[in-house]
C-alpha cells in the first residue's frame, strides 16, 4: 500500500457530452459498472490507480487514502453533480482476516449519467499529458457459465444453520447468517458486460455494479452520502415470490404478520442507526418497515435518513456500518466469529461494500448480494474463467432449515438465470 504523502498529485477533467450508455465504454474483460434505472457510471480506458489493502484496518486505510488524494487533486468540473471530477470505485472484503483484498482503482476515465445529463471525466497525473480518448464499443457475442455446487452443498448446508441455531440457543448470538455456495466456470473471452446489462435489465429496482471481478444486482444500499445527507435502505426479513396472483398478494401480508422475520429486521435496523448516530443528526426510521416488492422476492424494508454532522465521506460511514446484522448477524464481533467457524470458506468480496465515491466525499454504497466473484482467465488450454456465487440467509430462533435453503435458492436466482 502506498504511503499518502508519495501518493501522485491527479488532474480530473469533466466536460457534459451528448447522451450515452455508460456502460458500452466500459471494458469488457474487467468493467467497472455502477447503474441503476439506467442513470451511472462507467468506467473507460485503463486504471489509473490500483490500491489493494489486505491487512486489519483496511476500510479505515482506505478511506485516510482516499481523502490524501482528493485533498492534492486538482479538479476542473463543468458539470457539478455527484459523481462527477475525480472518482474511485471500490469493492471491499466481507471479514476484515479475508485472504481478499479490499479495493479502491481510480480509473483514467469515466462516463456518467445521471437525470436526463451525460458527462465524461478524464483523469490525469499531473506531470502527464496523456489524456485518455475512449469511446463506445458493442457488446460481445453472447456466453454461458456452467455451475455445480460449491464447498457447502445443500446438506452441508442444513447442518450449518443447525449449527447456527444451537450457538443461537447456547446464548452466543441473537442472529448469525449463513451463507452457501455455487461455483463454475465462463469463457475467458466473456464479455461481462452482458451479465452487468441482464442484471439491470431485469431488475432495475436494485443496483448493478462490477467493480474489479465481483458482479451483480444488490438491492440493499448501504449507504448514500449526497451534499451532507445521509440515507441507507435495510433489507432483512425475506419471502419468494408466489406462483400466482393470488398467492403472491399475501405474501406481504404474511411477511409483516411473522414475528422471526420482524425480530430479524429489527436487529438489522437498529445496528444501522447505532452506526449513523455519532456522525448524523436529524437521524430517522420508519416505526414500521414496509414490504419491498422485486421480481424474485418480497423484503421487509426500511428506509433510514440523515444529516451529517462532523463531516465523514461515505467510505467513513462505510467503515462505521459494515458489517450489518443484515449480512453478519448480532452482537457483530460473535456473528463473525461463528460465520468463521460454520462456514467452509472465505466469503471474498461477497456481502461486503462495493460502489463509488467522489472527491467532495459523496457517493453511493451498496452490499454485495446476488452477485458473482470472477477469477482470473486460466493460463492453461481449457480456456476459461472460475466463478463462484454464494447466497445466504439470517439465522435466528424459529429458523428452519429447509425454509432457509429455499431462501438461499431464490436469492440465487438472478445472478444464476443472468449467468445461464
């Protein structure tokens, strides 16, 4: 990791351009994507900076980085919106003793859009004059992934949230989240571009990203910092979609009458405004969630709002919120720990940070869910790419463990159906 003072001092350009589609300049083999409803950001051309940070303390490391860069950077900015002058997207790991690295890159361009207003941002060493041109290019030939069960099959799985029960009851957590997973394998000439483009597609409620190998659709923000206020969306409490008309509609009904998936949000939502509290005032939360509808599931939700108070950037409140009850469990420091005794892997980047942040301290910050983690192409001749997704569910007394599976099954669903 590279010390702030012999960080290089950065030029970020932004000039309005015609109406584009970010996500055509963006690569094809390793985009850097965020969208929602078709407004963004893409990334073009090569990575100006790269920062990887493994060790304890990283979501801390990187945000005092990120605030040395923007302090010497210079920014000529025309259009004035957030997103816009110098910009890093980042994809952070799920356990602080992950062996994967939390990443923030720079990028030497970047395409935005955002209500009815396109712009590109070009960003620069300063003693350099090599300014990036990019431009659109079509999206590949379409491809497939060939998936199989991962290191916890759907037995294993059972018995982990058995497991995850009886620590439950021995008084080690209130709740703790297991996840499972998939892997296979892609082409390596796949352009990913086309998994970015089904997901926004076909679920434009949430936001689709690709940040340095993780890909997907989550729909829980984690946190939005835009011109001093705060706001954070928290998901927990989870039904599939019903298989007709008549039994969907009372699905909410029933999401809102179970007293474990209430229980299960409350912890969720309260670890959010507990984060928030020391950095916000006027903090608010409905008294009451209010059922989320997406085309594969039904989510309690609730919508948190702020004012920042002592001037933190978003990667700050990210440090203060990951991980939430929402993806870890409660009290955290226990969930984690069983999460690391139960579970037969290393989560990656999954249910970790991933989003943007601009130079003023805004952006936008999600939790990575329904979402894949590509490897690297093979060097071998099979000519291929790893990937592996995983999905998971919290654990909380009155849990089943057949009903969890079905809940991992369809939260599977759209990142299996974008990659088939």
């Amino acid at each position: 990791m590279t010390e702030p003072l012999s960080l290089p001092r950065l030029v970020a350009t932004t000039r309005e351009i015609d109406a584009v589609d970010p996500l055509l300049f963006a690569t094809a083999e390793d985009p850097l994507v965020w969208l929602r409803k078709g407004d963004g950001l893409a990334a073009a051309g090569p990575h100006l900076l790269h920062i990887d940070v493994g060790e304890d303390g990283r979501l801390a490391a990187i945000a005092d980085l990120w605030r040395a860069i923007a302090q010497t950077t210079d920014v000529d900015d025309a259009v004035g919106l957030p997103g816009t002058g110098l910009v890093g997207f980042g994809a952070f790991a799920f356990d602080e003793e992950s062996a994967s690295p939390s990443t923030l890159v720079v990028p030497s361009a970047v395409v935005g859009r955002r209500g009815g207003r396109c712009w590109m941002t070009t960003i620069r060493i300063a003693d350099r004059d090599d300014v990036p041109q990019p431009g659109p290019v079509a999206l590949g030939p379409s491809w497939s992934a060939t998936l199989g069960p991962g290191a916890m099959d759907p037995r294993a799985h059972e018995q982990a949230v058995t497991e995850a029960l009886a620590a439950i009851e021995r008084g080690e957590a209130g709740k703790v989240v297991i996840a499972r997973d998939i892997t296979g394998t892609i082409p390596a000439d796949a352009d990913l571009r086309r998994l970015v483009s089904a997901l926004a597609t076909d679920y434009p409620d949430t936001w689709a990203f690709a940040v340095d190998g993780i890909i997907g659709a989550s729909p829980e923000t984690l946190v939005t910092v835009r011109e001093g206020a705060v706001t954070a969306r928290v998901l927990a409490g989870t039904r599939p979609r019903g298989a007709n008309a008549s039994e969907d509609g009372s699905v909410p009904g029933e999401l809102q009458a179970s007293g474990k998936d209430r229980e299960e949000h409350r912890f969720a939502v309260e670890s959010v405004l507990d984060a928030l509290r020391p950095h916000t005032s006027a903090l608010r939360a409905a008294d009451e969630p209010f059922t989320l509808e997406l085309p594969n599931l039904w989510h309690l939700a609730t919508d948190v709002s702020g004012e920042l108070s002592d001037g933190a950037s978003a990667l700050d409140l990210v440090r203060a919120l990951h991980p939430t009850a929402a993806v870890a469990g409660t009290p955290t420091d226990r969930a984690i720990e069983l999460i690391r005794r139960i579970e037969p892997f290393d989560r990656g980047r999954y249910a970790g940070p991933v989003g943007w942040i601009d130079g003023d301290g805004d952006g936008e910050w999600g939790i990575a869910l329904r979402c894949a983690q590509f490897g690297p192409a093979s060097t071998d001749s099979d000519g291929t790419r790893v990937v592996t997704a995983h999905a998971g569910g919290g654990i909380v007394p009155g849990s089943a463990p057949e009903a969890e599976l079905t809940e991992t099954r369809v939260k599977f669903r759209p990142i299996v159906d974008a990659l088939a």
